[in-house]
C-alpha cells in the first residue's frame, strides 16, 4: 500500500515539473484566455444574483422585524386595557359585597318589622271587643281608651309602611345587584376575550421573533458563507490563472529548448540527439460517456446545482461518504497540484490531456505529488473532511482549459 504524502507546491517547482514534459496548458494559454473571462463573468453573474436574494432578505428581515414591533405594541395596550378592566371588576365586585350587606340588613328590618306587626295584630285579636266593653264597665275614660286605640292604629300603620318601604328597598337592592352581576358578567367576558387575544399576539410574537431570529441568522449566514464562497472560488481561480501563466512559461522554454537543440544539431550532426521525456498523451476526448466517478455512489450536490449554503451554482460534484474511502484517478495524467487550498481542503488536480483536468478535493489523505504520473482507476487520495466539511466526502470537477464541465458528460 502507498504511503500517503503531502507536498507543497512552489511556483518554481511546479515550473521545474512542468517544464520536463510537455503539458497540455502549453496549447491553452493562447486558447483560454477568453474562456476564462467568460467563466469569471458567469461567476459574477451568480454572485450578483445571490447578492439580490440576499437583499430581498434583508427586506424581508425587515418586515419582520416591523411586525414584530407593531404585534408588541399592541401587547402593551392590551395589557394595560387588561388592568383596566381588572379594576372595573374589581370595583364592581365591591360594591355588589356592599349592596349584598345592605340587602341583608333591609331583609333582618323587614322581618323584625314583620314581626313586631304579627304581634302587634295577634294582641288586637285576642283582645278585640271584648276588651273594649270590659274598660267602659270598669268606668275607664273612654276618651283615653279612644286614644289608646288611635295609637295602636297609628302604630300599627307605621309598621306597615315601614314594611312597604322596606320591600321596595330591597327590589331596589335587587335590581341594583342585577345590573352589577350583568356588568360583571360583561367584564369577565371582556377579560377572557382579551385573556384569548393575549394569547394569540404572545403566540404571533413568539412566531415573529422565531422568524426574526431565524432570517437574521440567514441573513447573517449567507453574507459570511457568500463571502467565503467568493474567495474560496477566487482561489482556485488564481491558481489555474497561475498554473495557466506558468503553462505559457513553459511553452516559451519548449520553444527555447527546440530552437537550442535544432542549433545544436547543426554544429554536430553526429551527436546523439537527447532523449525528451513525451508529453501527457491525448485520449481524453474519446472518454466521453465511458469514464468511472472517482468513487462510487450518488451524488449529494450535482453539477449545476443551487449550494444550499450560499445560492451559487456548483461548478462540480460533490459525494458524502460515510466515512473516508478511496478516491480513484477518472483518466491517465500527470499531477498538477497536491496541497492544501482553503476552501477545498487537500485538493489534487490531474492533467489528462486535451485541454482537460480533473480536481478532487476535500481530502484526508493524498497519494501522489506534483509531477507524478497515474494510470486510470488508481487510487490516489482518500475522502476527508478537509476545507470545512461535517462529514467525509468528496468535491469533483472536470475543466476544459478554466472553465468547468459537467462530469455526468464524461463519467458515468
């Protein structure tokens, strides 16, 4: 088994690599350049739509924030329409208890006045006539007893008005407690009427603030991982620009080269011409439809696909995996690139020929340096959780020149 390896990767020593072969960069530094700004505009094209989205966002964010505000204030009212109405209650609750007092009290008069009548007319009765003629035989002043029966009639007319004061008093008192419990009745409703609307506007601001919470940390969210994302992509751009520049280096000392040894064959048409190690060999083009992912399994996000993170179009594939498994070679080729690049983890990149190549990123382990060869299905790095990832897995690109493919083109 290899052993895994890492490398740095110096512009000079990608150079030296690099300038010992041929490299298929050399046709496409005259040829990409166009292509590339291109691509860079795609890519601003889909920054500034994911920078409208965001700020519809924000707008909305706002609006949010405006009702929440708006649902709080009419809390505050309602709590103090609340304490108001527990007052009312609470007066009105205090004068029943008072008109209930003075309820009782007119009823205890009413049956003592009751009472002293009933008296007052069973005397009468039992004295009746009888007790009149009695008095006149006992020589009595009949005056006196005249008035003495004025007075018992008098009295007994007093008590009766009374009494009937007393009944109309308590209808009143009745009728008064009526319309007290009625009010109460209306209040209580009033209270659990704004008991439910209370309720309700705690429900509707809870809500609210979940909304609130949630679209700013969307908002916040998308602007960090939309920035990121920015540089995360501006870095693999520069490096193929750099690996583009230094393809275009390298075809000026091929040419150098050449014209050197074509002198040099001249001045000594007997010297051994030198052995000039052969360039990545072509054949890509014909591996349409017919090419193996570099791993087995479907894939996550696909090629094209809105990130979830940040709305930009993805320019690979990317593969979860349970855990690290081996990452195969699609095609032959020669290594480019095997370091750490920020934003994609340990990241490898393949030259196949034909103005094509292939990065796999996010890494654990990688197998191979810059300027080694690999054949088709070998194994040359292992899924990772490099550049950022939760969980292991691995992103996928093939490129023509600088601009991305779609691999379902190539692999199947």
């Amino acid at each position: 088994m290899q052993t895994p390896k890492r490398w740095a990767t110096p512009a000079i020593f990608l150079l030296y690599c690099l300038a010992s072969s041929y490299s298929v960069y050399s046709n496409a530094a005259d040829k990409s350049s166009d292509q590339y700004r291109a691509s860079i505009q795609r890519i601003a094209g889909e920054i500034d739509s994911i920078s409208k989205n965001l700020n519809a966002n924000k707008k909305l964010l706002k609006t949010e924030q405006d009702r929440l505000l708006e649902t709080e204030q009419k809390l505050l009212k309602l709590k103090a329409d609340m304490a108001d109405n527990s007052k009312a209650i609470e007066a009105k609750q205090t004068q029943i208890e008072e008109l209930t007092q003075s309820l009782e009290t007119a009823k205890q008069a009413q049956q003592d006045n009751k009472a002293a009548l009933s008296r007052l007319i069973a005397s009468r009765f039992k004295q009746g006539n009888v007790d009149h003629i009695q008095k006149i035989l006992n020589q009595q002043n009949p005056y006196a007893v005249g008035r003495l029966n004025h007075y018992h009639g008098y009295f007994s007319e007093a008590l009766q008005q009374r009494y009937q004061q007393l009944e109309k008093q308590i209808e009143e008192t009745r009728s008064i407690h009526t319309v007290l419990q009625q009010a109460i009745f209306e209040l209580v409703k009033e209270r659990d009427q704004h008991t439910l609307l209370s309720k309700q506007l705690n429900s509707a601001r809870a809500d609210r603030a979940k909304s609130v919470a949630r679209l700013s940390e969307k908002v916040g969210s998308s602007t960090e991982k939309l920035d990121r994302l920015k540089k995360d992509r501006a870095r693999l751009n520069s490096l193929l620009e750099q690996i583009a520049k230094q393809a275009a280096e390298l075809k000026r000392l091929e040419q150098q080269r050449a014209k050197e040894l074509a002198e040099q064959q001249r001045s000594n048409a007997t010297a051994t011409t030198p052995v000039v190690r052969l360039p990545v060999k072509g054949g890509f083009l014909k591996q349409k439809g017919r090419l193996a992912y570099p791993l087995a399994g479907a894939a996550k996000v696909k090629y094209g696909a809105r990130l979830p993170e940040s709305g930009m179009r993805s320019d690979g594939v990317y593969f979860e995996t349970k855990k690290s498994q081996p990452v195969q070679a699609i095609f032959h080729g020669r290594v480019l690139f095997a370091d750490y690049l920020k934003g994609y983890g340990l990241l490898i990149i393949i030259d196949h020929g034909d103005d094509h190549i292939s990065l796999y990123g996010h890494n654990e382990l990688l197998y191979k340096r810059v300027g080694d060869t690999v054949t088709t299905g070998e194994m040359i790095a292992k899924t990772g959780v490099t550049g950022g990832l939760r969980s292991p897995g691995l992103y996928f690109e093939i490129r023509n020149n600088t601009e991305p493919v779609d691999p379902a083109i190539w692999c199947r």
